[in-house]
C-alpha cells in the first residue's frame, strides 16, 4: 500500500511538475526579446498555450480560482495591448472554453 501511495504521487508531482514548467516556459518566453521575431501566427499559437496551460492547472485543482483568475485578467491585458486585437484575442479565449469551460477568464 505504502508503495502504491508513493508512485501516485510521484507521478502526481511529475504531471503538475510538467505543467508547470510549460506556465513557466510560455511566461519567458512572453517577455523575453526573442518573442518579438514570431510571426502573426506563432504569436497566437504561443498565446493560447499559455492560456491553456493556465486553464488545465486550474482545471486538474492544482491552480486556486484567485491565481488564475489573476493571471488569465494579466495574460489577457498583455495580449490585447501588445500583441492581439480583441476579435484575436476573443477567438482565443472561445477556443480555451470550450476545452475548460471552468477557467476564469476576465469580462471584457
């Protein structure tokens, strides 16, 4: 029993571990100079896996509603100011909810 308990959370702490460090890679990558060298297309991309793993954190209750409230209001605000139109950003955020219909995204 104690073996079974302890491969489960393993491989819980991997998963979150895993998802963790996708939030963070994508929050890097969203500040860092070379993100200015993506396309139109890349951008989007890059946008909405970070939403997405945002919102499946939150999903899998490793992500309290406060947080991710927060950083789905702060990821929103920086992609509409410096990168997406409100339309993109919109089509984003439909596509994100029909995954996670759950996430807190802002009321814009």
């Amino acid at each position: 029993m104690k073996l079974i308990l302890g491969f489960t959370k393993k491989t819980l702490m991997r998963k979150f571990l895993f998802l963790l460090s996708s939030f963070s890679l994508a929050t890097i990558a969203l500040t860092s100079q070379s993100f200015a060298a993506l396309t139109q297309g890349e951008e989007q991309m890059m946008i909405f896996g970070m939403f997405s793993a945002l919102c499946e954190m939150h999903d899998e209750n490793n992500l309290p509603d406060s947080i991710a409230k927060k950083y789905t209001d702060q990821y929103s605000y920086n992609a509409i100011t410096k990168f997406l139109s409100k339309s993109e950003m919109e089509l984003i955020k439909s596509t994100v909810l029909e995954l996670y219909p759950s996430c807190p995204f802002p009321k814009q």
